[in-house]
C-alpha cells in the first residue's frame, strides 16, 4: 500500500449500506485498518433467515477460523444425474455447507471487534454530494422519522435491488430466483455427499440436494421468477417423493457482464459489494466467496486511492463462468448425457483435484484429458447462436 494514500484513507470515514455478508466483511476489513466506519441495516436486528449454502474451501482462506464456526456439515463427494447417467465426483478437498444466519451473526461480531459501528433499524433513501462528503437521507425504524448522514466514502452492500445502485446512478442489475426446501434425506443417500440433476426442460441451471445434517438437507432451484422456481421445485419434489418442511428464498444478482462498481459523486466516492455489485458466479449462481472477493477489492481500492488488484482477477474469474453458463443454457438433456459420458476417469481426477473457483485449471486440466468436452461446448455454443441470429 502506497504510505501516501494510506494515511489519506485513514482521515476517511465510510458508511456502508447493508449488514450482509459483503457488507460487514467490507467494514471488519476497513475497521481493521483504522478507518472510521458504520453499518446501516434496514431492519432492526442483524438476525437473518436461515439459509443453507455450499461453498469451497476457498472460504478458509478469506475467513479463517469463522467458517469452522458457521460450517454445519462437510461434502466429499457429488453424484451428478443426466437422463439416466449417474457420474460420481470424488473431491480431494472436502466442500463445506455453511449456515448463513451463523455467518451473518459471526462477521458482524468481527466487525463490531474491529472497531465498525454497526446501526439496525436505518433504511437507506437516497445520496447527493455535499462538498467533500456524501450526504445520505435514511428512515429510522420505518417511521416517518428521515436522518441525514454523512461521509467520505458509501459502500452499497444492499443486495440484487440495490436502493444505493440506484440512487447513485447504475443502471438495474439482472436478478433470479433462488428457492430451496426443507427435507429429510433419501434412505439411500450419505450425508457427505450432494446431488445434482440436469433437467434443462425444467431450468437452465439445476436441481440441487444438499445435506445440512445426518437426517436433513435442502433441494433447490433457480428460475428467474419467484413463482416459476417454485412451482418447477415442487414438481421435482413430488417426483421424488420427497416432503417439503419449510422453504428459504433469495432474491440474487445475476452477472451478465463487468460493470465497474465504482462511481465518483462530487469529491465523493461509492462502491457496490456483493449482490449490488452482481459479483456472483453466473456458472451456478454462487456468490459468497466472490462477494466477499469483491470485498477485498473494494478495501484494497479505498487503501490505496483507487487501485486492487483483485478486481482483476475477479472480472476475468466472473467473465469465465459466465462463458460457461452461455454454453450450458444451450445444452439439451442429450448434450448433459454425453458430458456425463465424457467423464473419463482421468477427467474424474481433474475435476477432484479442482473446484469451481479454480475454473480456469480445471477446464484446462479437462480439456486437455479430453477435447471432445471442449467439442461438446463450443457446438452448444455455436448452435445457440444460430438460434438467436
């Protein structure tokens, strides 16, 4: 970090809007560093749903000790189904599932520690320059009760409908749905292990079921309605045979392309972290570790007036994903069923060796063992263009 900038952000204070997981990440990391920093939160605790996620043990190295407190179960295998194919994936480092309402309660915790102020009840309304600050109007306690605010910098960590995107002049984000149910695990199905099912006349993306505990796990979807990724669920669920006890929903960004997010207001400046910044990987629609990606940069960026490298690194991860989410909306069931037949065991041993935030090693690895995979998804690539000419 250059001396000179860094001791310029310290005089800096930073608001940011949003206590989610990018956001309070983003405070923990700029507290840290001494920077004057609060948290508003619209609602009038940091108490969240519960929700399921799975992630890589690439969270080890953003959180550290955290993610052992809010893992909740460890995934060392997948079973992948197609039209009948069955492929099973051994992985050489074990998934982790992660309660998000533990993880939320954990970083806020860290933040709080690391000297961030975090405010609850303080929904966001709009921002406009006022010299060398930002002034921003909030609600408190959903009464007609307006505050104004100020500061330096404004990080939007609002989600997918980001009110601070919007009041600062970037255009909507795309958004899907993301529902999941409640249910007891199959007799037959191991709570190390997660499922997923390629059914392209029924989403683009895929089924999901993954275990939490020894007894239960959620199945889910994504769709980009609420209504039509629930009612594709629940045929699946009766399909199977399976109950649904309760249902999580999420409302999540999705990456179409790079959009700088980072806006000059003034002398001011605003960032956009996580879902508001759609740094989400499109590939499975996954965006914890990303968000918090996103995170690193936006921290990095305010230290070192302006520049981070892990934007760079980001835009290039999150265009390869969405790369791989173009090719396989175009896949037919036929097209799954032969992925899973190109499945060779030395293609099993790359895609054990890497995970899906090693994309780039891992295609790689796997073209190179074998090209007809590469064939596979250029053709699907290519006949979806035709489509749409």
């Amino acid at each position: 970090m250059d001396r000179n900038n860094g001791r310029e952000a310290m005089e800096k204070d930073v608001a940011i809007i949003g206590g989610s997981a990018a956001g309070l990440f983003t405070a923990k990391l700029l507290a840290h560093q001494g920077l004057n920093v609060r948290v508003f939160d619209a609602e009038d605790s940091i108490d969240p749903f519960a929700r399921t996620l799975i992630v890589t043990d690439r969270i080890k190295d953003v959180l550290g000790s955290l993610c052992n407190r809010a893992a909740v179960n460890e995934i060392h295998r997948f079973e992948l189904f197609a039209d009948g194919r069955i492929a099973t994936i051994l992985l050489q480092r074990p998934d982790l599932i992660l309660e998000r309402s533990i993880l939320i309660r954990g970083l806020k915790a860290q933040a709080e520690a690391s000297g961030a102020k975090v405010l609850t009840g303080m929904r966001f309304l709009s921002l406009k320059p006022n010299g060398e600050d930002l002034t921003f109007i909030l609600l408190r306690n959903g009464k007609e009760d307006v505050v104004e605010e100020s500061a330096n910098i404004v990080v939007g960590a609002d989600g997918a409908s980001s009110e601070v995107a919007q009041s600062a002049g970037w255009p909507p984000r795309p958004t899907a749905s993301l529902i999941q149910a409640v249910v007891e695990l199959p007799k037959d199905m191991s709570p190390d292990t997660a499922r997923v099912w390629f059914v392209p006349e029924e989403t683009p993306y895929f089924f999901w079921l993954i275990p939490h505990s020894a007894a239960n796990g959620v199945v889910g979807v994504i769709g980009d309605e609420e209504r039509e990724s629930r009612t594709s669920l629940e045929r699946f669920l009766e399909k199977r045979s399976l109950v649904p006890a309760e249902f999580q929903s999420a409302q999540v960004s999705r990456y179409t392309r790079w959009v700088p997010n980072h806006k000059r207001i003034g002398e001011s400046d605003v960032y956009l972290v996580g879902d508001a910044a759609s740094h989400v990987k499109l590939s499975t629609v996954g965006g914890l570790i990303t968000g918090f990606r996103g995170a690193l940069g936006v921290a990095e960026a305010i230290l070192n007036g302006g520049l981070s490298r892990e934007f760079w690194s980001l835009r290039h991860d999150l265009n390869l994903h969405l790369l791989i989410r173009k090719v396989l909306s175009h896949f037919t069931q036929a097209d799954y069923a032969r992925l899973l037949d190109l499945l060779t065991p030395s293609v099993m041993r790359s895609l054990s060796r890497f995970n899906r935030d090693e994309s780039k090693k891992l295609l790689l690895h796997a073209f190179l063992k074998e090209p007809r995979l590469l064939l596979l998804g250029l053709r699907a690539l290519l006949h979806g263009k035709l489509l749409s000419s």
